[in-house]
C-alpha cells in the first residue's frame, strides 16, 4: 500500500511524465548516482521540470536520444520505484517505428555530428561504471589492511603471511584479478549480446590451466628473458602456431578489444541461424571463434596497447612529473562531468599489473579533495545562510565524497550548477597538483578510490595528506570567502529565504506583555529577517495628522479598542500605497497588508509596543511582536539587504521589549541614495489573515507615530 496522501504524485511518476512517459523510454538503467535513460524522442523531454524535483540534483542530456537524471546516493530506490510502476510493466520495450522514423534514424547517423565518439565513451563507461560497488569495496578493505600495516598489526606486503590475511587478501584481490571477465560481462551486455558468453571467453585465458603454462615446464611452451626490461616472456605451440602466454589477471583493455570484436561475431551468427536453434550454435560457435583469437591476437594487442600507454604516460611522469601531477587533477573536473575519466581508471589498473604500481590516483587525490573542499564550503555558507535544501544537498556530497571517494554528488548537485564553483575549485587543483609535482610524485600498488579511508595506501602517505589537505582547504575557502552565488543570486535567495521562513512562521496569538519574552520561539524571532514582504492598500479611514513629532508623540498602538490593534508609522514621511511600492514581492501581498512610506529624516521608530522578536543583522529590518497578536514588519528600502549594514546604526537588540516612539536605528538615507537604492520604509504585517480586516490609510504626509495600519478582529 503506498504511502502517499490520496491524490499525491510520486517522485517516480513525476520523474516518468518528464522524460515523456513510458512509451517514449526505451530502456532504463542506473549507475551509482544517475538514472540513464535511452528514449525514443530526446525531444519530449522536459528538462526543466525535471530540475525543478527537490530529489533531482542535475539533468545530462546526450546523443542518441540518451537522457540522465541525477538522483545522488538513492538512485538505486528511486529506479527501482519507476520499474515497479504499473505503466512500466512491458519493462521500456522498443516500440515499433514508422517508415519515417527509421529513415530519420538513418540520415541522423550518417550525418555523424560526434554520436560515434559518444557512443564509444559510453561503451567504455558502461563497462566500468556497473562495478563501482565491487571496486569500492575492495578498496576500502585495502585501505583497512594499509591501516594495521602502518600500526604494525601486520606486515602487507610479506611474502609469508599467515592464512588469515592470505584469506583477507584474496577479498579484495578477487575483485582486480577477476575484473576482466567481469568487464566482458558488462561490455557484452551494452552491445547487447549474451554476457555469459563475453565473461566465458575472458575466462578461457584465465584458468588454472592456462596460467600454469607460464613459466615453463609444460611441453611445447619455451620462456626468454627480456634483458632490457627485466620480465620474463613465454611462448606456447598450439596447432603449430606460436601463441604468447601473459597472466591477464586486473586487464581491462584485452575483454574490452574482445568483446568489441565478439558483437560482431554473434550477431552475425544471429542472421545467419533461425531463432529456435540460436541457444545451441550462436555461443557454440561465438567461443570456438573468439577463444582462440583472443588468445592469439586479442590478448597480446591489448597487452601491448595498454602497457603503451601507461610507459607512455610513465615517461610523462618520469620527465616532466610536475607537469603530468598539474595536468591529471586539471583534466578531471572536465572528465568526469561527461564519463571520459573510465579510460584514465582502465589505465590506472594496467599500470598496477604492468608496473607493480600506479603513478596517476595520487594527483588524481588532489582533484577529489578539491572538489569535496568546494562542497565543504558550499555547506559552511549554506549554513550561514540558513539554506536547508543547499545544506542538505552537500552535506551528503560531502560525505558520498569524503568517505566513498566519489565526486558525482558534488558535481551534479552542487558545482555544475553555479560557474563561480569551478575556476574556485580549479585553483584547489592546481595547488594539490604543484605540491604532488613539487614533492616527488605519489604512487600506490593498488586501486583505491581517493577517500580519507584510503590515504594509507599512498607512497609517501605524508606527501599525499599535504597535497589533498592544500587542495581542500584552498578550494573551501574560496568557495566561502566570495561566495558560490554572485551577490544578485545572493540577495535574491536570502530574500526568498526570508520569505519562506515568515510564510512558515506561526500564528502569535494575543497574549499579556508580561508573558512576551526573549524566548520566544525562533521561528518568531525570525521574523523580521525577511528580505521581502507585501502589503496592501485596503480602504481605510484616514487619521488625523498629529502635530507632534518625535518619540514623544506616538500614541501606544494596541490600546485603542480590545478588539483592534493600531499601528503607527515608523518614520515621518509621504505614505504610498503597497500596491504601488516598486518591488514585486512587497506589492504582491504576500506576507500582508501593509504601507511604504518614503521617508523625510532617517530615525526609524517602533511602530507599536511589544517585543523584537528578529533584529536583522544588517540593520534594515525589524520584526515586532505587538501586544494584541500583529506580527509587524519594518523593513528600511528596496534590497538594501546588499549594503551590509552600511550607513545603518542599529539601536536595540532582538529580544528587547521596546513600547511605541522608542527608536530603532538611525539611517543614512543619503548613503542609501547613493549606493543606487530605494530608502522607501514598509511597514506590513504578516499574520493579516488572522484578522477579519486589516486597514492601511491611503496616499498622505504622515509623521512618526501617527496611525497608519489598523487590524480588526
């Protein structure tokens, strides 16, 4: 039974109206934080609803009709609630196309335009990205076993360890050693071929067999020794051809190469054999075709085209190492958005069996640790700011990044989203890159995702913790000190803020002065921190002018009748109705009726006795308890929020009961004038639905402490 209010639309249904409904998806799969959609019409989506889901965190449309929604850590639920969903019963089935679909599908490719090299990156991705669970927790057992290696718990790296840790080893070793059948599997599976098949070639290289033959000793197999690199080479006769033996443990490049060919094997197998006998002879004939040619040719290929690149990228390393330790952390906040750091990781595993280690994941480090130093300070604004959603949203990037090591999160939920992030981040990189550059270099001999559980397995561990320490610290205090929004986007969601928090706040019900005090509720004591407000301009009788001026002169609003409550003008000038006032927000009304008054001197007054339940910090607003129940709102000119309290000298304190005529702040209304903005004053109040009328005068000259705003029961 669900759990949603009768009438309620799901995050899933709203997530599958937004890609154009069941018919238009094709299939849908999920990584570790997106849900990837291939549609039948890329143009029926709606992006911009789909962004606007409190639980969506981004939106990354690609070619071919493909579509990404990222979810973040719940992607998993969130898929899994689509799929169960009554219109996804037939599971995204290809539809049937039109004559002029398919006419349109093949002029679109061969137009070209990119799609192959989208595609290829994506055959890349969707090799790896499935295993991002596995390879996490192998890495982090690795780093548990660095861990009591470095407290002397026991020796890693012994040749002669007991069998409880040689047990241990084989938990994580399982994982890399294995990874290439498991990469076949995955590969076949995009090209859509039976996986089984693709992991059953992989493994026919990998057997217990196999393996035993290097080394020598098996008839027919004769060994050299390569002098110059110091590695042993050997050669098996099989059906009188020389085949090279290599141990294709931790491999990625050798089932990738395979499997590309073996798609086309098996499909072509699928034209040529009738559908009820393709079980017996497509995989029969697949294996007896691509066995061997991984073995002959595959296999060495893509030994020698893997241990290319990585000498390649090794001689980069060796000669330029400041160069290459800037350029890695550079590169990858541009790579991971669009899925092109998979052949950087695939390279990362064949330095570690080529080489015995891995020079890239620790420049790599100081990317990651830049990017969750951005997050950190997105949060610690988020919290400045009173942002709930933005300091929910990094405080679990935050902890996806600082304790998985992946940097999704961060980037479609947070850095992607506001420009001022990356060139902030990007310094981060730099400074984390240079020190790695500077200090040496850092390797590691295994794959480890770059998270603080994993600094043990990086060599030199000290060098490593002051470059990912520079990188995150840098990129924080960029982020927080100039902020992630510039100042508009600033003053603009602290206004809205403002206004959700008042909107929010509860009803005060009338109560004795006596009983108001400093610890009202915070959402009361909120109040008056709200950027923008409305009020309206209702028929009203207009008051006498009074001929006093001054604090002396206001009457204590709230005691002319039991049933109403007056409120005076805080500062002397000419009221103009709110519905004219020159700001939306306040004109709209929406957090009550209300007056501006354009103001002649700068002496803000309480408008009423009561209690200061929110003294902005600033200084240009105050929000007021009055006794007799009105929540008023002073607010001192249009966004002047942006000022920073200059030219504002506040005179009390929140929580300070004031009586009517007692002054609030002095302001420089010239100063004001003169940094560009509006001095207009308003005066609202935002619990008007409480009352059965509210009452505001029209145009007039009025003087601080002369009624302006009436509020009936």
């Amino acid at each position: 039974m669900s759990s949603s209010a009768p009438g309620s639309t799901s995050t899933a249904e709203e997530i599958l109206r937004g890609v154009g409904g069941p018919e238009n998806i094709e299939s849908l799969t999920h990584c570790a934080t997106r849900l990837r959609f291939q549609l039948h019409d890329g143009g029926k989506v709606d992006r911009e609803g789909l962004d606007a889901l409190p639980e969506v965190m981004g939106t990354v449309p690609q070619s071919g009709d493909r579509f990404q929604v990222v979810i973040g850590g719940a992607v998993a639920g969130v898929h899994s609630q689509i799929m169960n969903l009554p219109s996804m019963a037939a599971g995204g089935a290809p539809r049937p196309q039109s004559d002029a679909e398919v006419k349109a599908a093949i002029r679109s490719r061969a137009r070209g335009k990119w799609s192959w090299l989208d595609s290829f990156f994506e055959y890349l991705s969707d090799s790896f990205r499935p295993l991002m669970g596995v390879l996490l927790g192998a890495s982090l057992i690795i780093a548990i076993a660095s861990v009591l290696d470095a407290l002397g718990v026991i020796d890693f790296r012994a040749e002669d360890k007991s069998a409880t840790w040689v047990f241990v080893d084989a938990m994580w070793r399982s994982v890399l050693y294995f990874l290439p059948i498991m990469v076949a599997f995955n590969a076949a599976k995009k090209l859509q071929i039976d996986g089984w098949v693709g992991a059953a070639v992989m493994a026919a290289v990998m057997t217990p067999d196999y393996m035993g033959m290097i080394g020598g000793g098996t008839p027919g197999v004769t060994c050299s020794t390569n002098e110059l690199l110091g590695t042993e080479q050997c050669i098996a006769t099989v059906f009188g051809l020389p085949m090279q033996l290599n141990d294709y443990g931790g491999q990625v490049f050798v089932p990738l190469l395979m499997v590309a060919l073996l798609a086309l094997v098996y499909k072509g197998l699928q034209r040529i054999f009738p559908a009820n006998v393709q079980l017996v002879f497509v995989p029969f004939l697949s294996m007896l075709v691509m066995i061997p040619v991984t073995a002959f040719l595959i296999g060495p290929l893509g030994i020698w085209a893997g241990n290319g690149l990585g000498s390649g990228l090794a001689w980069l390393n060796g000669n330029a190492p400041i160069v290459f330790a800037i350029l890695i952390p550079l590169l990858y906040p541009f790579l991971v958005p669009l899925g092109l750091h998979w052949p950087l990781n695939a390279l990362m595993l064949q330095n570690i069996n080529a080489l015995g280690y891995d020079f890239i994941q620790g420049p790599m480090g100081a990317w990651n640790f830049a990017c969750f130093g951005a997050t950190a300070g997105v949060l610690l604004l988020s919290i400045r700011h009173r942002e709930a959603e933005m300091r929910q949203t990094a405080t679990g990037a935050l902890a996806a990044g600082l304790f998985g090591g992946i940097s999704e999160p961060s980037l479609y939920g947070i850095h992607l989203r506001f420009k001022r992030i990356y060139p902030r981040m990007l310094v981060g990189c730099l400074v984390g890159g240079l020190i790695v550059g500077l200090l040496g270099g850092v390797n590691t001999s295994v794959f480890a995702f770059t998270s603080l559980l994993t600094i043990p397995v990086f060599d030199p561990m000290l060098t490593y913790v002051i470059a990912i320490t520079a990188a995150f610290v840098v990129s924080m205090v960029l982020v927080y000190v100039s902020d992630y929004r510039t100042a508009e986007q600033r003053a603009e969601a602290n206004a809205s803020r403002d206004a959700a928090e008042a909107a929010a706040a509860p009803v005060v019900a009338a109560q004795p002065a006596a009983a108001q005090t400093a610890e009202q509720p915070a959402a009361e004591r909120e109040l008056a921190t709200v950027g923008a407000s409305s009020a309206g301009a209702s028929a009203g009788a207009a008051t006498g002018s009074a001929a006093a001026s001054g604090a002396s002169a206001m009457p204590a609003a709230g005691g002319a009748a039991s049933d109403s409550v007056v409120i005076a003008a805080p500062v002397a000038g000419r009221v103009v109705p709110l519905g004219e006032v020159p700001d939306p927000v306040f004109a709209s009304r929406a957090l009550g009726e209300g007056v501006g008054i354009i103001p002649a001197d700068g002496r803000i007054l309480a408008p009423a006795d009561g209690l200061l339940a929110t003294v902005a910090g600033t200084g240009h607003a105050f929000g007021l308890l009055a006794d007799g129940g009105a929540e008023v709102l002073v607010h001192v000119g249009i966004d002047t929020v942006k000022m920073d309290g200059r030219g504002f000298d506040v005179r009390v304190e929140q929580g300070q009961k004031v009586a009517a005529g007692d002054l609030l702040a002095v302001v420089d209304l010239e100063a004001i004038r003169e940094a560009g903005y509006d001095p207009i004053t308003l005066l609202t109040i935002p619990n008007t639905t409480t009352f059965a009328a509210v009452e505001a005068v029209g145009a007039t000259d009025v003087v601080a402490g002369e009624t302006v705003v009436t509020a009936r029961r």
